[in-house]
C-alpha cells in the first residue's frame, strides 16, 4: 500500500494510501500538506499508514518543522496517528473547534490543542485557513472543515467521499454520482434537516479546489459540485420523511396496510 504524493496546489500537498479491501473497489485515505511558514497537516490517517505516510511527508518538510495538526473529525482514520505525529513533530499543535477539543480531543490529545472558534481564521504564514464547524455534516458533532483562503482550497473531509482509486486530481470528471454511491453502499451522513443547507454555505464560498479525504482532489466547478452533492442528500432526507410518515400513517390506521 505505497503512498504517493501530489501537489494539487501551490504548496498543497496530497498524500494518498489506496487500501484494498474497504468496500467493492478498495479506498483511498488522504491527506494534506500545506507548506507554509508554519506548516499544517490536514487528516493524520489512521495508526498503521502513520509509517508510509510520514516517510512521504518527510519528503516535502522535515517532520520537526510541521506547526499545526488538524481534520475533520474526530475518527481514526481522521485522527488514529495523531499522538503519532505530535511524537514526531514536537513543536506541533492540535488545531481544532472548541467543540471537538472539549468533547474528545483535550482527553485524547497528548499534548493540549488549541481550541478554535468557528469561522475563526489561523495565519499560519502564507496561507490563512478558516475553520468552518459543519455538525453532523457528514458525521459527529464536532464535525468541521478547513478552507485555504489564499489557494481557495476547501479540505472538505469526508463529503463527496467515493470508492475506488482515482487519480490524484480531477478536473471534468462527475464526482457526485460516485458520491452518493458511496452513500448508498455505506450510509454514513447524519441525515438532518441541516444537511443540505450547511453544504450550500460551503458551496457560496466558490472554492478553486476540493481536497477529499476518500477519492480525488477536484479541480472542477467546486461550487456546483457541492450543490449537486446537497440535493442529492435533500432528496434523501425527503424520502426517509416520506417513508417515516407513511409507516405513521400505517400503524394509526391498519386499514392502510391493506
């Protein structure tokens, strides 16, 4: 399971490990290098990949000089290696909302984090990355994404997640149908009246380029993307309203069974 490495955008860097196994077409688990003055790491992996995925990122900075740590969730996939990284990277810091670090990661964090509030702004030099809490969108509560300002580079996580092993950056392909394909076979969104609508506000922020965490980076109409990717999970919600209240219905008039 090698790990290769790709600049997607100036100084941002894509680490990806396919992994066979994990549904019909394997799946890939990436993460993402900003090298800045301060450099960020954006998804740690889980603990086994911590080996071949520190051996790539060493190729770009050494391991001592990465500043901040962060992901979008709290899952080891997300965050398995994180203790791993703060070993490697002494001076390195957990960068995450507040919610997250008092719920999980002031317990689970070696050393401290530093607790951000949502929307708040981290100048690492070179880059400004804003923390966007997203709860529930797609998992836990303390769910948020990073967006880059300055490459107008959206880490947006677990959303438009698909199987398989694409190459590392794509510009015209459809990346919302293997989405909600990977929806259909994993069911792992929280569907909320919610859902959709926090999508769309990522969406009006026009990003250049979308960092997945399973599947490509895209480079494509990123702002349509994401819309296409929240009417996909509004259609959902709907049905699932319609099929609760169908089976209301039934069960106070048996009549209707029939």
């Amino acid at each position: 399971m090698p790990t290769t490495t790709y600049e997607i955008s100036e100084r941002v860097y894509r680490f990806s490990t396919w992994v066979p196994g994990v549904g019909p077409d394997g799946l890939t688990f990436n993460q993402y290098l900003i090298d800045a003055d301060e450099p960020l790491l954006f998804h740690c992996g889980p603990r086994a990949l911590f080996g071949a995925v520190s051996e790539a990122v060493a190729r770009i900075v050494p391991l001592e000089r990465l500043r901040w740590i962060s992901f979008g969730h709290v899952e080891a996939d997300e965050c398995g290696s994180m203790n791993q990284w703060l070993a490697a990277a002494p001076h390195a810091e957990v960068a995450f909302g507040r919610f997250g670090c008092l719920l999980s990661l002031n317990d689970m964090a070696d050393r401290a984090p530093r607790a951000l509030a949502d929307d708040e702004v981290l100048d690492i030099g070179g880059h400004r990355l804003r923390v966007i809490s997203t709860p529930h969108v797609p998992h836990g509560a303390e769910a948020q994404v990073l967006y880059d300002e300055t490459t107008r580079v959206l880490f947006c996580g677990d959303l438009l997640a698909q199987g398989g092993d694409p190459p590392a950056l794509v510009h015209a392909s459809d990346i919302v149908a293997p989405a909600m394909a990977a929806e259909a076979a994993f069911g792992g969104t929280a569907l909320t009246p919610n859902t959709a609508p926090t999508i769309r506000r990522l969406a009006q922020l026009s990003p250049r380029t979308l960092g997945l965490m399973h599947g490509p980076a895209y480079a494509g109409d990123c702002a349509a993307a994401l819309h296409g990717l929240a009417d996909g999970y509004a259609e959902l919600f709907d049905a699932a309203l319609y099929d609760a209240s169908t089976a209301e219905a039934a069960h106070a008039d048996p009549t209707r069974r029939r």
